[in-house]
C-alpha cells in the first residue's frame, strides 16, 4: 500500500500545485486533490498536505515536498518496527 497525499485545491493555488506534480511523477505515492480537507487556518498560513491524514507543512514547496518525504520515510521506519 502506498502512502496517501491529500492537498486541498486552494492550497494548490500558492504553490502546492508544484508539490502535486512532482509527487504524481512518483509512482510510490498516491496523490489526492480535494476542494476543501476543513484545514482553513494552516491553508490560509502555510503550505500543507495530508500524508496519511497527517498534516504536513512546508515554507516553500520545496521544504513542502521534503518534509512530505521525510514524513513518509519515518511511517516507513516505524511499520517496519512490527
């Protein structure tokens, strides 16, 4: 199963849309948008997605993307742990 990033539509409009398509080239990751995910106040402050229903923030969307895949790779780390 590959981990789920959901990105709000409004969100995409400040620059998560170059994080969406850089993560829909990454065939290991699934990758949502949604008209609203109900995060009003962190979309209006900062970039963010959903991984895995957690919310992941970022300053650029490069830092948004980074930090996305360091997310990711510590969900990794912890379910191998079982």
């Amino acid at each position: 199963m590959f981990p789920l990033v959901e990105f709000c539509v409004s969100n995409m409009a400040k620059g998560g849309d170059y994080v969406f398509n850089k993560l829909e080239e990454d065939p290991n990751v699934d990758v949502l948008e949604y008209g609203c995910l109900q995060n009003c106040g962190i979309c209006s402050n900062s970039l963010y997605a959903l991984v895995d229903g957690e919310v992941v923030e970022g300053d650029t969307p490069d830092n948004l993307l980074s930090n996305i895949y360091a997310h990711i790779e510590k969900q990794q780390e912890a379910w191998m742990m079982f």
